[in-house]
C-alpha cells in the first residue's frame, strides 16, 4: 500500500476551545491509483492531506507511506523522507521566480544535496510537454505551462506518491482539463499513485475514486462516478451542514 492512514484525528487547540479537524479516520491509497478528496469548507480535507504528506504531525492515529510510519520518523527523517518520497503540487504553482523552468525542476535534487542525473531534467520537463520551454522563467510561461513546470518537480525524485492540493484551482477550463489529462496520464502511463484535494465535481471525475469528508469524517465515496453525481453528492453534504 502505497499511503495508509488508519484512525487518524488531528485536534487544533488554537483558541479557547480544541477544535477537531479529523475525527478517526481510515483510508488507503494503492499503488498506481488516482483519488480525488473532496468535502465543504471545513470538512478537513486539506488537513487529510496534510498528515498523509506528513506536513502536519496527527493527534492520533498512524500514518505510512510505502511502508514506513511517519510518526516513528524524527524531524529530520520526515524531512528526508517528504524530499525523497512525495511529489507536492500546489494551486500557486510555489515555482522560484528568478530560476527558469529547469531550475525549478531540479530544485528539490538540488536542495537534497544532489545533482541531477544527465538529461533528467529535460525527460521531466518532456514528460508534461514542456521541452521546449526549459529556459524559460515563470512569469514567460502561462499559468497551465507553470503548473506542468510545478507536475515535473514533482516527479523529478520519482516520488511514491504525488499530493495535488487544489492543482487546478488557479486555471482556466481549458488548462485545468490539460493539467488533469497530464495527471490521469501520469497513473495509467507511468504508474504514478496522486491523491488530489479538490472543490471542483469536474476535477474529482477524472480520478478513479472520489472520497467525501464531513465534519472530519468520511462521508461516502465514488468510483466511476460523473460531475452531476459527484455535485449532487457535495450540495448535499453543504445542505447538511
């Protein structure tokens, strides 16, 4: 299993009162899958993510990513292991302005003390259709080429698995449709494991199952389902709260 959380509950104790952002949760995520998270605002999809990436530390519960539990990890192994085992993409796209499009694909091999094996960069950046454009800096690139710059970073460590928080939040209809293709490639081509944290019932379809939170915890899940199913599902789950 490539990513498995089992009883998972995250409690932020910011204010007066402990607030609960995930309430028991269990879930896995196989190799070679592509899963979309979804839920209203405050449902505590974005923390899911979060503690699966190992970003946050849970309250309780466990958390293992190709075999490997995060919470018996240190700091600096948790750190290792997010540089050498996850791929993040971000719906700011969090390129580096001042290095071009393969400065910023070899950046986490660069950070990691690593250099780059010859033509790595260029397969990566080939890989999302953007061979051409490797010299290129972000603000001379539009928004879907920054997010494909920001999909071969992900993919530069050749990640067990690759976090999408929002991927196509920040895009038009018609890149967003272009960054999900190039997704759902990296799965049936590649045998690439995302799991993507979503708003959009479009977005969510394209995945091979849609998971639904609610108040922390999981609320149903879809596979093979379409956009209206997934929307009618989500209005109802608003409705509800």
């Amino acid at each position: 299993m490539t990513v498995s959380l089992r009883d998972v509950r995250m409690i932020y104790r910011t204010g007066p009162r402990p607030v609960p952002a995930l309430d028991g949760v269990s879930v896995r995520f196989p190799p070679a899958t592509f899963s979309a998270v979804m839920g209203p605002s405050g449902s505590g999809k974005s923390t899911l993510l979060h503690c699966a990436a190992g970003l946050e530390r849970p309250t309780g519960g466990t958390v293992s990513i190709a075999g490997t539990t995060l919470g018996d990890l240190g700091e600096t192994a948790l750190t290792r292991l997010r540089r050498d085992r996850i791929g993040f993409i971000f719906q700011a796209f969090n390129l580096v302005s001042s290095l071009t499009a393969a400065q910023n694909v070899a950046l986490p091999l660069r950070l990691a003390g690593r250099r780059p094996a010859a033509g790595a960069v260029t397969a990566a950046l080939a890989e999302v259709g953007l061979a051409d454009r490797a010299g290129h800096r972000p603000s001379e690139l539009s928004g879907g080429e920054q997010q494909r710059v920001a999909v071969a970073r992900a993919l530069i460590t050749r990640p067990a698995v690759i976090f999408a928080d929002e991927p196509t939040g920040a895009l038009d209809n018609r890149t967003s449709r272009q960054v999900l293709e190039l997704l759902r490639a990296l799965v049936d081509e590649h045998g690439q494991t995302i799991v993507m944290v979503t708003h959009d019932p479009v977005a969510a379809a394209v995945a091979d199952r849609v998971l639904m939170l609610a108040d922390g915890r999981l609320a149903g899940e879809f596979t093979e389902a379409d956009a209206g199913a997934i929307a009618a599902r989500m209005t109802a789950l608003e409705s509800a709260c």
